[in-house]
C-alpha cells in the first residue's frame, strides 16, 4: 500500500530540495555505500555530511546498517515513488499546456512563413 | 527545452514540501484564483497565504497577475513535469526493488502453504 500521507510528503520533497541530498541519492541508486564514500566528493564536512544523510533517513528515502564500525548506506525507493505519485496527478495537466503551447507557435509560425498572407508589408 | 537546473529543482521541491503550498497547487489545477479564494480553506492569516504565494512563485510554480485590485493566480505547469522528469529516473529502481519484495514473499507464501513440505512440522 502506498502511504502518501501529507507528512511523509512534506519530509521527501523537503529532503529532495538539496543538491547534495539528491547527488547522495544518485550514488545510492549504484549500489550501498559507507558515510566515508558518500562524503568524497564533496567538499564539505563529516557532520554536514552526516546531516544530510540524518535528513534523508528522517524521509524514509535511505536505510542504513552497521557492518563492525562502519555505517553501510542504501536507497529505499518507496518514498521516490510516493512523490513521483503525488507529481503525476499533474501530467494530464502540463501535457495540455505544453499541447497548447505547440499549437500556438506551430500557428504563429505558420502565419509568419504564410507569403500569401494578406496582412503581410514588405 | 526542459531547465533542470539544481536551483530550479531546489526551489521547487522546497515549494512542494508543505501541505498548505500543494493544497493551493491542487486548487489551482481547477483553473485561476484569486488571493482571498485561495486563503479560503485555510485557517491562517492572509500574511501566511501570501507568504506561501510567494514561495510557489519563487519556484515558477505559479504565475500572477492583476485585474483591477485583485490579484489572480494560475498554476505553471513547467517546474512540475521537471520534478517528476528528475524522479522518473528511480523508476527503473522502484519496480525492479518491489519486483524483488513481489518475488520474495510469494515464494515465502509458498512454502508456509506447501502441505508437502517435509520441513513442516505439525
């Protein structure tokens, strides 16, 4: 069952709404890593690190276990799916704008290149 | 051309992560509004509606403009097919991740319903 709860909502699209937490989500969707990995590339500290990760797991969108000392990492797709869920009520939505809009430029176009045009001065 | 840009993302995915902003999103899909018709039905003030009016427009998510005194509202349908563009890509992962949970518990179904199975004990 999908649980699309407004709260669970709020904390996806909140922890989605950095670069860092997402480029974290890309390199988990390769396979799991540990909190050293996931920190390399980028430039910032362990406990900025280590905040964001708290941030994504508060989400529901990591999980993580412990192998001796050290912190393994992994995606959980559920969330993703939820917020992809809640956006594709809206598909039908912007298909209609953007169908509109091509109608639109495919006319003006039309009435630009038209050398019949009456109301065309050269 | 599709802006996919970190910083539209961000503003956008921050923009959605409040029930308040997609409930006035959801509203606006039904076509324009003004201010007072979408602070409506909410009980906040109307400094907090608006506050929210400038967040979704920070995103792009909505556009506005004035007729007379009132300022009326209309949904942008752009940054929202970005959003579900960019979740799109974890499709391949969600399925293949509940295909395997599918897999797994039909198997685990299986064999605690198998009357034949010489590990039952009864």
């Amino acid at each position: 069952m999908v649980n699309d709860s407004p709260e669970q909502l709020n904390t996806v699209f909140f922890a989605l709404a950095d670069p860092t937490r997402r480029a974290i989500l890309e390199r988990l969707a390769h396979g799991e890593a540990s909190g050293t990995e996931l920190a390399r590339p980028f430039s910032i500290s362990v406990p900025a690190i280590s905040k964001h990760l708290r941030v994504l797991e508060h989400a529901e969108l990591i999980l993580h276990r412990k192998e001796g000392r050290t912190h393994l990492f992994r995606l959980a797709a559920r969330p993703l799916k939820e917020a992809a869920t809640w956006l594709e009520h809206y598909r039908q939505f912007w298909e209609t704008q953007f169908d509109a809009l091509d109608t639109y430029l495919h006319m003006t176009s039309e009435e630009e290149h038209d050398p019949d045009d009456p109301s065309r001065i050269s």
